[in-house]
C-alpha cells in the first residue's frame, strides 16, 4: 500500500513539514465562477471556505463545482395502490439540488471538512487521502487555518 510505504521511507515527515503556509481562501459568498477561476489559475484542486474570523466553515473543491454540471438525479420510485413512494435519503435530493443551483460557495461548498493538525504523520495523511477519497486537507492549529496539504505536496516528498 502506498500509506505504509509513505511511513517507512519518511516517518519523521508531519503535516507542518510539508503543508503550503500560504493558504488561498474564500468565504462562503464567494461565486462559483470566480471560485472556478481561482482553482483553474492556480492550478487548484480546492479551497478552504472561512468565515470573517478566519474560522474554517467548509471546503470547496473542483468536483463540488462539476456537480452544477451533473443532471438533477431522479430518484427511484415503486408503487403501492397508485401511491408513487421515492426510494432516497432523506434530504439528499435537496442538497444534490443546492449543489446544482450553486451560485456561492456556502450552497456548492463540504461543510465539516477532514481536517489534520500540524503534528499529524505523513502516513496517516496520506491514509486518509486514500480512504477518504479527499485530494486537499486543511491542516487546523488551535480552531485556526495554518496550512493546506494537497496531494502535490505528498508527492513532492517522494521526489525530493
């Protein structure tokens, strides 16, 4: 596995090592298309989204934007005596919805994002990235924004 190799070969290395300290941020009125712009320009993947006190409330990322681009799902139905009952979760369809009509980063952005401490190993970002299915991980100190880690950044590792 690609986790295990990480630790053997840099177990010393922690998010505050290899973590990006100036970190680009939104805020949650932010537009989608400016937010679009920014991840293309500077060749992003995501964005942390914070408030006026610099809080961290979500982050947004290349594929919360692709879904404005995604089809509305309909969900599945059967009947019972003419009665039409949807087979879904509960409040999914409307937040695939607000994701759709997206046009600020509070209604595209991940609310309650993976976040790491500074003193969090390579080999468990690095696990987390995997079994998370997360590309971009706010590394938070203290309830503050002190870093980004992206999967450049571990890959970076390996080739210096």
């Amino acid at each position: 596995m690609l986790h295990s190799s990480l630790g053997e070969y840099f177990p010393m290395l922690k998010a505050k090592d290899i973590m990006t300290r100036d970190v680009i941020t939104v805020t949650p009125e932010t537009g989608v298309t400016v937010i679009a712009r920014l991840l293309l320009e500077k060749h992003l993947n995501g964005v942390p989204v914070v408030n006026p006190n610099g809080d961290l409330v979500g982050m947004i990322c290349q594929s919360d934007l692709i879904v404005e681009q995604e089809k509305l799902p309909i969900p599945s139905v059967f009947t019972i005596l003419d009665t039409f009952i949807p087979i879904y979760a509960p409040g999914k369809t409307e937040k695939e919805v607000q994701k759709i009509a997206a046009i600020k980063a509070s209604d595209a952005m991940t609310s309650n994002p993976v976040t790491v401490g500074p003193e969090v190993g390579l080999d468990e970002i690095a696990s987390i990235m995997v079994n998370k299915n997360v590309h971009t991980i706010p590394v938070i100190e203290d309830g503050k924004l002190v870093g980004i880690i992206g999967k450049e950044d571990i890959l970076r590792t390996l080739v210096s």
